[in-house]
C-alpha cells in the first residue's frame, strides 16, 4: 500500500486529516512515525506560503507524498488577526497554548457587540509529490466569535470553542456537531476533497515508497 505523509504535529489536525482520507487505500504516516523531528522556520507571509514550505521539506525529508498544511483565524474587528501569526500571536518566541489563543482573543475583542465579532477559519492544504510539484487548495467558513467560549474543547483547534455558527446554533466543533454537520461545514474537509483526485491517480503511478 502507498504511504501518505501527514506533515503534522498538530494531534487535531493529524486526527482530522486522516479520517477525511479513510475512504482512500492509502497508508497514512506521522512524522513520529518516521522519527522526524526537525521544524520548518515559517517564514512565509501567507498561510500557502507556509503551507508549501512544509510540505516540500517533509517531502524531501521522508521521500513520500506529503501534505501540509496552514491556517487560522482572521478576525473582522481586528482587521484580520492574528492571520498568519495565530500560534506566534501572543509570544514571539513559542507557540502560544489553545487556552492563551482562547483568553486572549476574548480579552482584546471585550466591549465588542456580537454583530461586529465575525470572523472565519482558513485552511490551506498542499499535497506535495515526490520530484517537487505541488497542488494547493483552500476553503474557509464563517462565523462569530461568542461572549464565552465553549466548555468543550478540541485539543488543537482554539478558535473552534469560541467560534459559532448562528445559522446552526452550535459552536464550530467536531464533537458538538452531527456527522451530517461536519461533512457539510468543515473546512478543512472542502480543502482536502479537492486534493483527493490528485491522491487517487498518484496511487495508480509508481510514486511513494511501498
């Protein structure tokens, strides 16, 4: 079976990613898995920027398809923060806990009326091939940012326990939506169903390590 590298060290993202690819007969691989340890510098502008400098270094790496991805909020009243820098928002120098995103974020936008909390989740996935082409694909979704956040948490996902969508009445969140809810809403779900096509026809090739 042809292995599938997901360039992730995120457990949600990780967790997330391989079960919107069950359906496909791909072996799916975790960095720990190949006992990759070293870290891409972001140094990107963007979040596809990002997206393909990890996806093409993991690739070259572990000489295996690879995808990656990047992504975050963009908050309406913050004029699109924290974008880009979502886990470097808070501290420059490290990754900022999903507990710190969710404390701060509801601290900056306090006195905010709900009707100017919107913001939406981006998500850039990229499928990288062994020799360096790459496809890229991107989806998003909307909703406002609530006075309180969820008590549920995803581990991973900060931004999906202050997120709520008005037209379903829940909050953006895996365990809290109905299968039917996920399958229709999930952005990165959207991103990822462009790519199957691409991950479908490299297992008819030669490419990957068996």
């Amino acid at each position: 079976m042809k292995k599938l590298l997901i360039a992730t060290t995120n457990p949600g993202k990780l967790a997330e990613i391989t079960r919107f690819l069950s359906d496909i007969p791909v072996k799916i691989v975790s960095l720990s898995d190949l006992k990759i340890s070293e870290k891409v510098e972001e140094t990107g502008k963007t979040f596809e920027e990002n997206a393909i400098l990890k996806a093409k270094f993991y690739a070259q790496k572990s000489g295996l398809p690879t995808i990656a991805d990047d992504g975050g909020a963009e908050i309406d009243a913050l004029g699109g923060e924290p974008g880009v820098k979502t886990r470097r928002w808070i501290h420059a120098d490290r990754d900022s806990t999903d507990e710190e995103l969710i404390d701060y974020t509801l601290e900056k936008l306090k006195g905010i009326p709900l009707q100017d909390r919107g913001m939406q989740l981006r998500a850039v996935i990229v499928l990288v091939l062994p020799g360096g082409k790459y496809y890229t694909a991107t989806a998003k979704i909307r909703g406002i940012i609530a006075v309180k956040p969820s008590p549920q948490r995803h581990l991973g996902f900060p931004f999906r326990s202050l997120m709520y969508i008005p037209e379903l009445g829940k909050f953006y969140n895996h365990d809290l939506m109905s299968p039917q809810e996920n399958e229709q809403y999930n952005h990165r779900k959207r991103a990822l169903e462009e790519l199957k096509p691409i991950i479908k026809s490299m297992l008819t090739t030669r490419m990957g390590k068996e």
